[in-house]
C-alpha cells in the first residue's frame, strides 16, 4: 500500500523496479495498477511470486543489502527499517537480533516492500516523514508461527510511543512491515502539519473491507512561510543522579516519539550538585505521553509544564551536484538573503566514500549552493 500510494502520487514505477532488482534475487514480478475502493481509486502494487523463497535471518538481510548495487541513501533507509523489524522480533521471541528469522518479512514481497518504499521516499528528496495516529483492528491472523492476536506482537512493540486509535473493526489494519517502515523513519503528527498542500494520492489493498475503504493516503506538503505556531508545551526536570548514558538514550526517545526538539543544559543545584535541565519542546497533544516517557526513561519523580510559542522560517530542501556527490542542503530566506546548510548525515557518508573530510564535501556543497543561487 505505501508503495502503490508514493507510485500514485508520482514516483516512476522503474525507481521501484530498479531498487529491488538491486538485490540480485529471482523469481518474481512486480505489477503496477490500480484499484477501486468505495470510489477511491488508488495505486496498487503487488509482487507475484513464481518459486519458493528462502526464510532469512537478520544477519542474511544485512548481507544482501550489502552485498546489493542499491544507492547509499536507499540502502540506509531500508537498514534502518530492518534493524527496527529486527529489535521487535528478538523481544517478541527472545533470542539474538543475528539470530531473528524473518518469515514473511524476510521474503522477496516484504523485501520489494521496504527496499521499494525507502527508493520512492529517497526520489522524493522527503525531508521529513510524518504519520497521523494509527487505527489498530482486533482480532487474530495467520502468521508462521501460528495464529497470533491483532494488532500482530511486532506491530504493538514497533508503534511503542506513537499515537494509535482503537477502531471497533475485525481485522488487520497496520502490518508489522508498515509499522516497521513508520518506527524507522517516521514521526507522529497529531493534527495536520500547517503547511502547503502540494498532491495527494493513495495506495490500496488487497482486502475489501465492508465499511470503510482499504486505502492508505499519503500528502505531499511544503511548510509554510515564517508564522507564529500553535502553542507548544516546554516539559523540564533536573536531573542530579542519572546516568548520563541514558539521559542520551532519553533525549533519542524522544525525539522519535515525536518531540519537536530535546535538549540538555547543565547546571548546578542545590549544596553545589553537578547536574543537567532535560528541555522537551512538544506539540501540546503529546504532552502526556512525552512526560510519561520522560518518567520512564530517566530518574525524574516528576517535570514542569509550561505553554510556549514558536516562530520559524519557512523552509525548503534542494540539492546540489558535487565532486563527491549530490548533497541537499536546507534553505531559508531571511531578508531575502538565502542560508543553506548541507546535510550532516549524507556529507558524512559520502566524506567517508571518498575518504575526505566531512568539510570538504560541506563546504563544496555550499560552494555549488552559491553558483547555483542566482538562478533560485
């Protein structure tokens, strides 16, 4: 469904065919089209397969994308799914993350899924991904190791800390690889964003529900000029005896469940304790969860609320070809006068490809940004 929904929004069917076939595996097809769901007609994509597939490990997906001719930015993005697959699994079943088997999401379907989905969001240039509460079915589905109650356990332990909503329905509405492709590389958005809305297209399934459309709904938007926000909530705890491992590990918690931002300041407190302030800046519908997980996570018996607003400029992401390779950079306009900076993430990977600095591709790409301005 994500990948019949980004296809229908306008991402070429060969970006999709190119990134699986990448991996070097036979044996199958892919298929294109669309189907009608209570009106709607959405973009499918279905992957038919014509041999048995082998089950593989954790271990075995990592070397094929390795071992795989995919770009450097697809192959992360579908890492970084398969490692959180894998954390689930090695809960649900308690064994290694080398060990994990993928059964159905270890086959060529699933791979095609989030090989496919990470190259239609890398050829989008997304710069962020955000994704409304979930509705979570009841019920039970067959899976290989038996019949297992819905939500699937690797659904419920991948949505830790996003906003779920609890539909009286029978049936398996969110799959262990959607909720895996949302906890890698997507963060919870209780309302829509205030933005402008560009296109909008949807993927379809292949179950024909009764009473609602099988459908997933995807948005292409762009952020809007500077303008004051909705009122956002400032959470804060001082923290004088916990370890500063996991206030780091805290800080990450929270931004993937939705945090606009975290942050440590150190100070010192009473009889002259070293210690450091925990800042959450959160949308006003996460406040509840965001100082639950702040409990959670760390020593605190308790935070400070406060309602703040926030400002900022609109933003835009482009890109630009260097001798290392193409770098987006994030653009804003003050003035007038554009200020850009590159990618950290992606100037590191290529500085690490070419064995250069991670300044020298930094400061190339500003240096192709400025030829290229006039033209913006």
């Amino acid at each position: 469904m994500t990948i019949g929904a980004l296809v229908d929004l306008g991402v070429p069917p060969r970006v999709v065919e190119e990134a699986v076939a990448a991996l070097g595996l036979s044996g199958y097809a892919l298929a294109f089209g669309s189907r009608t769901h209570h009106g709607i007609v959405a973009g499918a994509f279905d992957v038919l397969v014509s041999s048995d597939q082998p089950h593989r490990t954790y271990r075995d997906v990592r070397q094929l994308l390795d071992r795989s001719t995919l770009p450097r930015g697809v192959r992360d993005r579908a890492e970084r799914i398969f490692a959180k697959l894998a954390v689930a699994e090695s809960r649900i079943h308690r064994t290694s993350l080398d060990d994990v088997h993928f059964h159905e999401v270890g086959a060529i379907d699933a791979l095609a899924d989030i090989v496919g989905a990470s190259a239609c969001l890398d050829y989008l240039g997304v710069e962020r991904l955000l994704v409304a509460p979930l509705p979570l079915g009841r019920g039970f589905v067959r899976a290989a190791h038996g019949r297992v109650p819905l939500p699937a356990p690797a659904t419920a332990e991948l949505l830790r800390g996003f906003p779920v909503v609890p539909v009286d329905f029978e049936g398996e509405l969110v799959t262990p690889t959607g909720a895996a492709i949302v906890a890698a590389l997507a963060k919870p958005a209780p309302q829509f964003p205030r933005c402008t809305l560009e296109r909008t297209a949807f993927g379809a399934g292949t179950k024909v529900w009764p009473d609602r459309p099988n459908v997933l709904r995807v948005a292409l938007v762009r952020e809007q000029a500077a303008t004051s926000q909705e009122p956002l909530r400032l959470l804060e705890t001082n923290l004088d005896d916990a370890s500063p491992e996991w206030v780091a590990h805290a800080v990450d918690r929270l931004l993937q469940a939705g945090a606009l931002d975290a942050w440590l300041t150190p100070i010192t407190m009473k009889k002259g304790r070293a210690a450091v302030t925990l800042a959450v800046l959160a949308p006003a519908a996460l406040t509840h969860a965001l100082g639950d997980l702040v409990l959670r996570e760390t020593t605190a018996i308790g935070f400070r609320v406060s309602e703040v607003e926030r400002t900022e400029l609109a933003r835009e992401t482009v890109s630009v070809e260097t001798a290392y390779g193409k770098v987006p950079l994030k653009v804003v306009s003050v003035g007038g006068v554009a200020r850009a900076k590159p990618e950290s993430d992606v100037c590191r990977l290529l500085a690490d490809a070419h064995g250069v600095p991670v300044r020298t591709v930094s400061e190339a790409a500003l240096a192709a940004f400025a030829k290229s301005a006039p033209s913006r």
